[in-house]
C-alpha cells in the first residue's frame, strides 16, 4: 500500500512591502486565521499506503480447513488477504479558508494464494491445485475536507475529510484451478484525520489514519459461461470495511 500526500498554495491577496518584495503576512492570516478570501480554492492530494480489513475471517479459515488445508496454511492465506495496498486521489475548491468541497478517489489491492492438496469429502479423491484472490476495490465519492493551523510556525495544519460515494468491487478467484469472478457494488464512507506540513509555500507533506466502511448485501458470480447474482443473508455479508495508514502529497493552486 503506497506513500506520500503535498499541498501547493497560491496565494490571491499578497502585500507590498518596503523594496518591492511581497510579504507573506496576507498568505498567512488569510489561511491560517480565516481574515481574508482563501489564498489558495483548489487542493490536489495524491495518498497511499497501507492497510487491513476488519472483517472477522473464522468462518473463512474453517471452510478451508475442512478442505483439507491445514490451519497454519488456512491462518497464512487469511492474514495475507486481509492486507491492502492502497493508492487515492482527491480534489477540493475551498468555499472559505477551512472548509472545501470535492471528489474522492480510492483503490484497493488485495492478494493471497497457495498451491496445495484438498480433499473433496468424497473419502476418495485428493485433489492438487491452486488457490489463489486477487481482490480489487475501487471507490469513487464526494467529499468535504476541513483544515487548520497549529504550533507558532504556521506551518503546520490538521486535516479532517469524509466522503460518500460507491464501492466497486472485484475478486478474480481461482480455486483448486477453477477460476471464477465474483463482483458486486454498494454504498460506502470514507473518514480521515491527520496533519500536513508545508514544506514550501505551495506544498506540504502529510501523514493521516482512516476508517473505509462499506459492506455488499448481494454478488454476482461469473463462472466464464453465465452469471448468477447472488443476495447474501445477514452475517454473511462480504465486509470491505478497512483502516489504513496513509501518507499524501499535497497540491493548492
């Protein structure tokens, strides 16, 4: 799950000072102390890091042990899958110097895989394969944002930002050499805290920690001949709700 988050700020009221030069004391209280319009309407962010699924995955792990699949490799597998890699984009005009309004983008990566024996519980057969997810979550939505300075340097913000929108979801299984797709999309919420720090006038550097929470009620499975959907009972919902540690580069233009 990847890195970095910048702002870049430009500022609209600068003052003229004693040789001609420009102050930064309009940039300043206009951001930090919301007295004059914003200097800067719109923030690019570029985020990414890493992450886990809070789901609970016992029953997941039992249906594989009773596979065949010894607990310790049914343990690996799960805590493999459960790690995201995770990669977002985001965009705001600000409607005064601490609140903005805007779109979010967000994308997930998930993989787990082994090859092995199972056992088909037909007191027969063993069967020799792969079992294997790659599970791509996409996530578009719109958003507010709000920030504000700290510490005497002026340099330093906090930031808080929530989102709604829809979840995209897809998962290219393959079990026991068995490929088969399984998507489906539903509703979601997106929350983030955490702080920047400018590295110049126009951008700063961030590190945040945020709550992803989505679940899908039904699926559509592809068996790569037909389709059939899927509406999953309560407690058997597939569960994409994640915590991530993200850092972002921040853009204000």
């Amino acid at each position: 799950m990847l890195l970095f988050s910048a702002s870049i700020v430009v500022a609209q009221n600068t003052q003229a000072v004693g040789d001609g030069g420009r102050s930064d004391n309009s940039y300043r209280s206009a951001t930090n102390k919301g007295q004059q319009s914003a200097p800067s309407r719109f923030r690019f962010e570029l985020n990414g890091g890493t992450g886990i699924l809070t789901g609970s995955t016992k029953e997941a792990k039992d249906v594989l042990t009773q596979m065949g699949v010894s607990r310790s490799q049914a343990n690996s597998y799960y805590s493999h899958l459960v790690s995201n890699r995770t990669i977002g984009l985001n965009a705001h005009y600000f409607i005064n110097p601490r609140y903005a309004l805007g779109i979010d983008y967000q994308f997930y990566y998930n993989h787990a895989g082994f090859t092995g024996n199972f056992d088909p519980q037909d007191g027969y057969n063993m069967l020799y394969g792969k079992y294997s997810e790659y599970i791509y979550t996409n996530y578009a939505g719109l958003s507010t944002l709000y920030r504000r300075s700290f510490g005497v340097s002026e340099k330093w913000f906090y930031t808080m930002h929530w989102s709604l929108g829809m979840v995209f979801y897809r998962d290219e299984t393959s079990i026991i050499n068995i490929p088969a797709l399984i998507t489906g999309n539903a509703f979601a919420t997106s929350l983030s805290a955490g702080a920047e720090y400018f590295i110049h006038r126009r951008i700063s550097l961030g590190a945040k920690l945020s709550a992803f929470t989505s679940s899908l009620h039904s699926v559509t499975i592809h068996d790569g001949q037909s389709s059939q959907k899927m509406t999953l009972e309560k407690g058997q919902y597939e569960n994409l709700t994640r915590i991530n540690v993200l850092l972002s580069c921040n853009i204000y233009l």
